[in-house]
C-alpha cells in the first residue's frame, strides 16, 4: 500500500467558526421575519459550497441560492434538504432535472414560464417558481415596462406556484445610490401590477449584499449575501459592519531560496534586476493556482511584515525579494490573502493588483489548491 501523499505546502484555509459568527452579526441586523438568503454558487465565492452551506444552515438560513443545475446536485447530495433558489435561465431539458432535485428556479421569460407550467400540471401540484424582474440591470428578467402584460398572462396559468418574486440591482455597492433607487421605484411598479392581477408572491427580494448594507428600505422578505458572509465588503464605498471577520486566507511555506548578485534577473522575461546583493525566496503557487499574474507588484505577508513580489508569477510558483527580512527559514508561513499577526492582504488589495474586483479573486482559486476547514 502507497503512502499517503503529504500535503502540499500551498493552500486555502477556510475558518467555519468566523463564518458561523458573520451569518449571526448578518442575522442581527435584520427585523425578526426578515430572512437570510446565502448566495452559495461558484463554491460559495471559494469557501466549499458544501462546508460552507451546511454552516449556514446550522446557523437558521434556511434558503441557499445557486446558478447551475450541477451546483445544486452537489448540494443535495451532500444531504442538504434546504430550499434551494435556481438562478439565471433554464433551457426546456433542464426541467425535469428542477424538478427532481426539488429545486425554485428564476423565471425571466414567458417562453420559460410555460416550460415550468407544464412541468407542473404534469407531476398534479404547482411548481415553485420566482419571477425575475429585470428593473434596469437588463441581463436576466421580465420587462419592468410592461408589467401589467405578462402579469396578466401569467395570472391565468396553472401549474405554477409563485414563490417569490425579484430583481438585482446594477449600481448598489457605490456611494451614488441614484440609480439603485430608480430599480427601486420601477419594482414596486411591477409589484403593483402583480397584485392587481391577483398574483401575490410569498416572498420578495431585491437586495444584494451592498443593497443589505446601504438600502434598507429594499430588505423586503428576504436578503440575498454572498461575498458578505465571508467578512468581505462588496466595495470600499459600502457601510462597514462592525463584527465582521474574514473567513478565507490563502497560505503557503517558502520552500526555496536564491541568493543574487547586482544585475541579476529573476523569472521569465528577465522583468526584474538585483541592484544589490539580494535574496529572493520561493512561494510555491502560481496563476495555476488562480492567483493573478503580477509582474513586479503586490505582497505577501512573512513574520508579520509586507515583501515585495518581483519578477513575474509564473504558472506554479512566484518569487519574493527577503533582502530587508533577515532569519527567514524554509518553511515559513507565507500569507498571499489574509492577516498574518497585525498586518493583512485584501481581497480588494490583490484585486486592485490585478485590475480586477474581489469577486473575480476569491471564485478564481482553482481545484488543485486544497481547502483547509477549521473552527
């Protein structure tokens, strides 16, 4: 019998415990029938759709919102029995597959209304749907303009049950909430128009995480969080929430060292030279790993003090000048994205090194990095 592999000297370390803590502050700042919802797609934004859906639930989050129909098999086979919000739009072979996995799928589109409809007059009860109204955004949802139309339409059909009703907001986590409150004003627009047409959803929602934070007065029923969960604003313009703490850090061991002379170039592309005698040490993971590929930008964290990347990261492993960082050793922690005793890297950080947004950050760790869960 083989060895057990040892485990790789790069990873993700995903704290349940702090997560735990950041639905209950979430849960806190809501009336007691408002609802959390936990935004769980794409790996729950990095943290393990599983692991991290299971806490919610434990946590009385009751309704997990997914994108794809493989998303949702994995969570049901993982036991989780929850209501389980199906985003975007389904083509009709996909139907059957909502309806086994017992899935609330968004409904944009007439055409995809009557796919659901007939699936629910077929199996002799309704099928949960929730309307998706597109009030500005104009990616996904039925047309806010015309409302009374297609509530009217839908009004009459059988086999759906409405089970809640919609919409995203295009502009809610920047300082200028003009915007945000126009989709407002255009959703309680189509909300009229449903209720004259005798259709009343058992739920509304409207807000996002920056719409939680900055728009009260769009909570409604239900809050939708994603990215908040895990301690991480939406922007640097949104309310801070005291209690929040971050839950996913990216960490590594230094497993190499180069010592340099003067004019001595470091990676591909000879991009950075040593203008003194230099060492430089070796973080084994790379734009294979999902981290951005710098050149001669950002830092890491080593015994608590910020040290420069140099050169270019490389597929599998990037490089860091330890000159000004005497008593390094191999295997020291390295902390690429989290705190390391007083100091901490962003998301919004290694975002802004990348020309990138924080979203894009944390769904981007790639498969091969393990996920290291604790309490």
């Amino acid at each position: 019998m083989s060895s057990p592999l040892p485990r790789r000297p790069a990873w993700i370390e995903i704290d349940l415990g702090v997560l735990a803590r950041n639905f209950r502050r979430l849960r806190a700042e809501l009336p007691p029938a408002g609802q959390l919802l936990f935004v769980a797609k794409d790996n729950a934004y990095g943290l393990g759709a599983v692991a991290a859906s299971r806490v919610a639930v434990r946590e009385g989050v009751g309704f997990l919102a997914v994108y794809t129909l493989g998303e949702a098999q994995e969570l049901r086979e993982a036991g989780i029995q929850a209501r389980i919000l199906l985003l975007g739009e389904r083509l009709p072979e996909e139907v059957p597959a909502v309806v086994e996995l017992n899935l609330e799928p968004c409904v944009g589109q007439l055409e995809q209304a009557s796919y659901f409809a007939d699936a629910g007059r077929h199996r002799g009860r309704p099928l949960p749907v929730h309307l998706k109204i597109n009030t500005g955004m104009n990616r996904f949802g039925l047309p806010w303009r015309r409302a009374a139309e297609w509530s009217r339409e839908l009004a009459g059909w059988e086999g759906l049950e409405f089970a809640g009703v919609l919409s995203h907001f295009a502009q809610s986590d920047e300082a200028d909430k003009t915007f945000a409150r126009v989709q407002l004003s255009r959703f309680e627009v189509a909300l009229a128009q449903l209720r004259a047409s005798g259709i009343r959803p058992r739920l509304i929602h409207h807000c996002n995480s920056g719409g939680f934070l900055d728009l009260p007065e769009a909570h409604f029923d239900v809050v939708r969080v994603g990215l908040l969960a895990q301690g991480v604003f939406p922007s640097q313009a949104c309310r801070r929430l005291a209690g929040l703490e971050t839950v996913l850090s990216l960490k590594a061991r230094l497993v190499a060292f180069q010592d340099l002379e003067p004019g001595d170039t470091v990676g591909y592309g000879m991009r950075w030279r040593a203008d003194r005698p230099s060492r430089i040490g070796l973080v084994p993971l790379g734009y294979g790993d999902g981290y951005p590929r710098l050149r001669n930008a950002g830092e890491v964290l080593i015994q608590g003090r910020r040290v420069p990347l140099v050169g270019g990261v490389t597929m599998d492993a990037l490089m860091v000048d330890l000159t000004d960082l005497p008593g390094v050793r191999l295997g020291d922690e390295v902390v690429l994205l989290g705190r390391q005793g007083s100091a901490e890297i962003t998301a919004h950080e290694l975002a802004a090194w990348k020309g990138s947004v924080s979203y894009d950050i944390l769904t981007g760790w790639r498969a091969r990095l393990p996920r290291v869960y604790r309490e």
